[in-house]
C-alpha cells in the first residue's frame, strides 16, 4: 500500500507546487507520516464497501490511504486550490477517478443532494477550530453515516468524550453522546503534521444510535444549551429565563425527578431527555441563540 501514499517530501512538493502557505485559520496541518494515515484507515474499520464521506482532504495523505483500503471516497474541501489538485494527485498515485468525487464546499453548508452516493463511514483530520459545528452539522444531515473516525485537538476529544460530572463534561458532550456511542480510540503525536501544531490530537470513534428521536433535537440541544450557560450556577436558575422564573423552573426538574439544585454537568443524557420532554408537557417554549 505504502507506494500508493504520500511521504513528507511528496507532501512539500504539492505544496511548494501550489505556492501554498497553509493558514491556522483553515486548520492546514497536513499528516505527513504514513504510518498514522493506515492506523487511522485500519481503526475506521473501512473496507472495499466502504462510502466514506472525507471532511477536509487536503493535499490528500488520508484520501489515498482510504482509497487503497478499495472505498469510495466523497471529499469535501473548502480551499479552492487543494480541491482543484486532488483529482490529479489520485490519478498520479494509480486510483480510478470513479472511487474519488471532491466537493468543493465548506463543509459546515454540506447536504445529501451535493454527493453522489450515500456515504456510510466519516472519516477526518478535522480542521481544530470548527471540529465540534462539523461533527454536529453531519450528524444533523446524514443519517446515512453510522461510523465515525475523527482525528481532533486532544482537549476537543476529552470534552466529546466526557462523562457527566467530570470537569470537561459540557453541551457538546451531551449534544455528541445522545446522537452516538463516542470512545477515544488513540493518540496521535503533533509530530507527524506539516506545519507542526502546538496541539496534540486524539482520535475518536463513534457509532451512530439507531433510536434517536430526531423530532426532538431542537428542543433537546436548547436545554442542554441553557443548562451549561452558567457553569457555577444550579439548573434551576439556568433555566429560570426559558422557564419564566426559577420556581417554575424547580417544578418541572422535580417533575422529572431531578434535583433543582444541581449543575448541569451532573446529568447525564437520559436526565436530558426527561427534563425537555418535562418542559414540552409544561407547555415551556425551547429556544436557542446557539442553534
Ligand atoms: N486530511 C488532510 C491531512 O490529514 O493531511 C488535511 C487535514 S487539515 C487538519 C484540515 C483540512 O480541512 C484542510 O485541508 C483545510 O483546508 C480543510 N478545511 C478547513 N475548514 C474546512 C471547512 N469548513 N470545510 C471543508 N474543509 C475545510
């Protein structure tokens, strides 16, 4: 597999070619080690079935490491040139144009309609600064995608993965853990990237639920907001506004069997569900600034 993949030099080339700089704000830290894209094809679990929806290729070390693992790859891309470049860099490396299609798109504007085939599978190096809108936009939009293999900042992995009453425990740990099943699944040095970042990333896996109730994420994704807004303060007063005052606020946590006086980080995803369907009986409107 090895000669299909790109080496450091390889990788300096396409870029040195393209007279690119790559930009933080993009998020551009290109693997540049071999070793860590197959790890990362292996832990996915892709395979010759595989339609994996590719969330910022880049100049391409992890699309030709799924490409060679015989899936299908759709890759979104939201810089024009390394869009523009990786059909040919596929070509150069031996792969059928067919296993490949690239969207040239922000990904956080991604829908269905814009992909050829229905992916099964995610697979990304996410850009850091928008990994946590990424994630929740495609578990929005593609049901289709049951697995997830995300490489991330390791702060943003331990937060995904958190459990309630931890310190790192927080809305998109809730968001995340109610739409999947998320574990870490290995670290990865902030050696093997080009630039090097001042971060370390962490891998995380995550399977997709089949029972979710997707008629009430809005609702849902509202409370949890509202609870983490004020992190010192007790649930009953961060939802004091939404609830028309704090008293009315403690009813309906104690309709839902949950103690008014305890923080958000204390509730795990079930107690979420409870509490929201509490506050739709109670006739509360659920609205978020964040969504
Ligand atoms: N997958 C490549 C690799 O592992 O070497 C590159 C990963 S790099 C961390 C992130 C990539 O995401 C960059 O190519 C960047 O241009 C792209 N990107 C950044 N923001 C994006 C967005 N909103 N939608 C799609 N791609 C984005």
């Amino acid at each position: 597999m090895t000669n299909q993949l790109l080496n450091a030099s390889e990788i300096r080339e396409l870029a040195a070619k393209l007279n690119l700089k790559p930009t933080k704000k993009l998020g551009q830290n290109f693997v540049i080690d071999q070793n860590t894209v197959e790890k990362i094809v292996r832990v996915s679990g892709t395979n010759t079935e595989s339609v994996v929806l590719e969330i910022g290729p880049g100049l391409g070390s992890l699309t030709l490491a799924l490409l060679a693992a015989g899936a299908k790859v759709v890759a979104v891309e939201i810089d024009n040139r390394l869009a523009e470049i990786l059909p040919n860099t596929v070509a150069d490396k031996g792969f059928k144009k067919e296993q490949l299609q690239v969207v040239n798109k922000d990904a956080m504007n991604l829908l269905p309609n814009d992909l050829a085939s229905a992916p099964d599978t995610l697979v990304a190096n996410l850009p850091y600064n928008v990994s946590v809108p990424v994630i929740l936009h495609i578990l929005e939009h593609f049901p289709s995608i049951k697995n997830y293999l995300v490489m991330v900042q390791s702060e943003v992995a331990d937060r995904l993965a958190a459990k309630a009453g931890s310190r790192t425990y927080g809305s998109p740990s809730v968001k995340l853990q109610w739409y999947a099943d998320v574990s870490i699944a290995g670290q990865v040095s902030r050696n093997v990237f080009w630039p090097v970042p001042n971060v370390d990333s962490d891998l995380v896996s995550f399977k997709r639920k089949s029972n979710i109730d997707e008629s009430m994420r809005q609702d849902l994704f509202a409370v949890i907001d509202a609870s983490f807004s004020q992190r010192r303060k007790m649930l009953r007063s961060c939802l004091s506004a939404m609830c028309g005052g704090s008293e009315k606020a403690s009813e309906i946590l104690k309709s839902a069997n949950i103690d008014p006086q305890l923080r958000g980080e204390a509730l795990q995803v079930a107690d979420y569900v409870r509490l929201t369907n509490a506050m739709k009986t109670s006739g509360i409107t659920m609205k978020s600034n964040r969504l």
